[in-house]
C-alpha cells in the first residue's frame, strides 16, 4: 500500500511542470515524464527526472528547500523496487 501511494505520488509529481516559483527565485526543476509507457519504465523514468532536477537545482542556493524535497523523494523511489505490471 506504501508503495503504491508513493509511485502515485511520484508520477504525479512528474507530470507537474516544475514548482511554482516562490518569490521570483525561479526554481521550476522538473521537467515532463511520458506517462505512456510500462509501469517499470515510467517508474525509471520519474527517477531520472529527479536525479537531472537535483543537479540543476544543485548550483542554485535559492533552489535549496526545493532540492532537498527531491533527494527525499529519489531515496523513497530508490529503496522501493519498480512496481509489476
């Protein structure tokens, strides 16, 4: 059950444009993740994307709250195997 709300929240998360920028510092991140795909590869995919968003938001210390969410978010989609079809 755990498991599954966080691979929803994960895809849900990856079909946002990026977060709403606070102040002007301008943090949008993420990027879109094709969702018509298997449940394994949008699962890998919704990895990759966090991963290229931490290290873009890496070389902004305005983006810091904001990176940090993500990381948390990677290590919950990486200490969780790939859901089954």
């Amino acid at each position: 059950m755990r498991s599954c709300f966080i691979f929803i929240s994960l895809t849900l998360l990856s079909l946002t444009s990026g977060f709403p920028s606070e102040l002007g510092n301008n943090c949008e991140l993420l990027e879109h993740v094709a969702t018509d795909d298997t449940w394994k590869n949008i699962f890998n995919n919704v990895k990759k994307s966090l991963e290229d968003a931490i290290k873009r938001g890496s070389y902004s210390e305005k983006c810091a709250s904001h990176v940090e969410f993500l990381q948390s978010c990677l290590d919950r989609a990486t200490s969780i195997s790939s859901p089954k079809e």
